[in-house]
C-alpha cells in the first residue's frame, strides 16, 4: 500500500543506516534505498535519489554523520581533519541549493565546539542532523500556515500554479510551496493545482503530481509552455515555487523555468510567492548573479528514455536552475512569516540587533 503523503518522509533514520525515498522511480515505483556510507549520500544526491534543497541539506548532515562513523581515530584533530574531507565530497555534490552548505556547516561548527570525546562528538553528529530533519518538518509547516496570510483573499477557493517539486519528498515531509498549497487545502482555500511538468528532469509530472494524488488534492498537470496560457486564460490566481538559494537582496534561484514563469505572472498581474525557509537564504551574496547555477548532463535534454531526440552534431546547455529578479516576487514566505524581497535583509539585521 502505498501510504499518504502525511507520512511521507524522504530522508530518515531507520535500522542503523539512511533510508532515503528514490525519487528516480517516483511514481511507476515507492521503493527505498539504504545508505550506509558517506560516499553513497555523496552519490544519492548527485544522482538526485533525494532531491530539493532541504531534503538535500538533511541528507548531507546524515551523510556527514556516516562518515563521521566511518573515521577509526580517536585522536580529536585528526578526527576533524577527516570530518573536514567527508564534508567536502558532501560539498560537491550540487552547487545551488545552500541547505547543503547550511546544513554540513551547522554540523562541523557542532563538532568543533563539542569538548567531547570522539565517540561523544559522533554521537552529537547524530543528534544535529536529527535536529535538522525534525526542525524541518515544523519550519516548512510554519511556512504553509504563513502563505495563508498573503495568498489572495478572493475567490473564496484559488486555483495555484506551482513548479517543480517543492513538496513533502523535497524537504523533510510537508513541503514549502507545497505547504502552502497542503495548508491552503486543510483551510479549503484550494480549488486545484497546476503544476509545471518541469522539463527536463519532470519533476513536476513525476513528483508533484504524485503529491497531489496521495492526499486527494485536485491537480492539473501542465507543459512548461502552458503556463502563460492557462494565466491569459484566467485560470490561475497565484504561483508559488520553492526556492534553492536567495540571495540577500531576495533575488531567488529556483529550478529552471520559474523566471519564465515569474515573467508571465507579472505581465498578468498575479502574484508570485516564493515559499522556502530561512537557511534558503544566502545573506552573504548581495544580489542573484552570484549565486552558482549547476549545468547537469546533456543527456537529460537530448534523451527522453531510451529515445535519442536530436541529430548528432547538435550542441547542448542544461542549466538546472534559474535566477528570478526580486521585483518580480511579491513575498517570500518563511517560517517567521511572509516579507517582501527587500525586507529580507532588514530583518536579519533586526535579530542581529535582537
Ligand atoms: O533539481 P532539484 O529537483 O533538486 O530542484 C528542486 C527545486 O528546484 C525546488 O523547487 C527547490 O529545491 C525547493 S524544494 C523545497
């Protein structure tokens, strides 16, 4: 049987290693795969068996927890020295979503401020990146109940248009667009869904309608090029996407297609909300041009399973994400509530203050 999307849970621990959802066989198959080592999170992650910023973050601090494992010396140095390699394959696994960076340098920060004993120090590695997993799951249902507060007050029931997957399997089990979206449902505020197919990984088709379908909530699947369509047509009054990076001015990364997106609501004037908790945000980078964007292999654009879609001698550019100005979003809805782009920074300078 095939649970609902209430207890689905992509990254957990579970019989002494990480059981991770494949999200590469999503929906034909709901299998598991366990992970034992370090090397093979590095892997999982690449391969996107787990995939999305915070579900890639949570499964990086288990994976730096396994190597932690793995590392026989119970001299401390040298047991942070080699932590030091586990975190740098971990690191270069994908280069946009900071979760993953966030979340290895809330675990190493742990380790090197235990005074404990090595065996003391793995054994708080473990209970950091449990803490990053639970403390996920309340953050993105914190988002949800937040996007409630900005999403258009008529009609009574909204038709939203989501991209990618931003949902339960890409975070620790709710999801943050899809948060808004399952809370907008709990409140039945939700007519239906629209959701990208996401081109050329189709995590939309793949993943977020299978979301969908799990918990009964009405879903539309729809190509890429569809959307400034079903906007002329009238037929979506809001769009909400996840977020892999934010920089501080509230330009955002996001999979690739969302600035397209992010284009046509404004020249339909409908609003378009980022949902994505606080360690999405980078603050360290001023503005979206320097936030890394990961090129995937060619394969994923020319070849469609087994099918060869082009000629030879055709050449190919697969940016996974895309970078969408700051004025074309109206809210960025985080767990301390909705802010506009701008106000990003200020409030960070505010708990600083605080
Ligand atoms: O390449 P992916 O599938 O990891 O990209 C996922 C996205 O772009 C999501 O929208 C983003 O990570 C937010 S997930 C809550």
């Amino acid at each position: 049987m095939t649970p609902s999307t209430n207890q689905v849970y992509p990254v957990i621990w579970h019989n002494n290693s990480v059981s991770l959802i494949d999200q590469t066989r999503l929906p034909n198959e709901y299998t598991f795969v366990a992970i034992h080592r370090s090397e093979d999170m590095a892997q999982a992650i690449k391969t996107m068996i787990v995939r999305g910023a915070p579900a890639i973050g949570i499964a990086a601090a288990y994976g730096l927890y396994l190597g932690a494992r793995e590392i026989e010396t119970s001299d401390r140095q040298e047991f942070l020295t080699h932590l030091e390699k586990v975190a740098q394959l971990l690191r270069s696994t994908r280069p946009t979503a900071v979760n993953l960076f966030w979340a290895i340098g809330r675990m190493l920060k742990t380790a090197h401020e235990s005074l404990g004993t090595v065996a003391e120090i793995k054994e708080i590695l473990f209970e950091t990146a449990e803490a990053i997993n639970h403390e996920d799951l309340q953050t993105c249902q914190m988002i949800g109940d937040h996007g409630l507060t900005v999403l258009p007050s008529t009609p009574e029931k909204l038709t939203l248009l989501t991209h990618c997957n931003a949902g339960a399997l890409a975070t620790a089990g709710y999801g943050t667009a899809l948060g808004v979206v399952r809370s907008a449902w709990r409140e039945n505020r939700l007519a239906r869904v629209f959701a990208d197919e996401t081109r050329p990984r189709l995590q939309g088709a793949k993943l977020t309608t299978w979301e969908c379908v799990q918990e009964g909530i009405p879903v539309t699947l729809i190509t890429d090029n569809m959307a400034a369509h079903c906007m002329q047509q009238g037929l979506i009054h809001a769009v909400v996407v996840g977020a892999d990076r934010i920089a501080a001015n509230g330009d955002t990364a996001n999979k690739i297609g969302t600035y397209s997106v992010a284009i046509a609501a404004k020249a339909h004037n409908i609003p378009f909300f980022v949902a994505a908790p606080l360690s999405t945000v980078d603050f360290e980078l001023s503005d979206g041009s320097q936030i890394p964007i990961e090129e995937r292999n060619p394969e994923e654009i020319y070849q469609v399973g087994d099918t060869i879609l082009t000629p030879s001698g055709v050449e190919f550019y697969n940016p996974a994400f895309d970078v969408t100005p700051a004025e074309l979003i109206t809210a960025i809805i985080t767990e301390k509530g909705a802010f506009a782009p701008g106000n990003l920074a200020k409030y960070q300078l505010q708990q600083y203050v605080s």
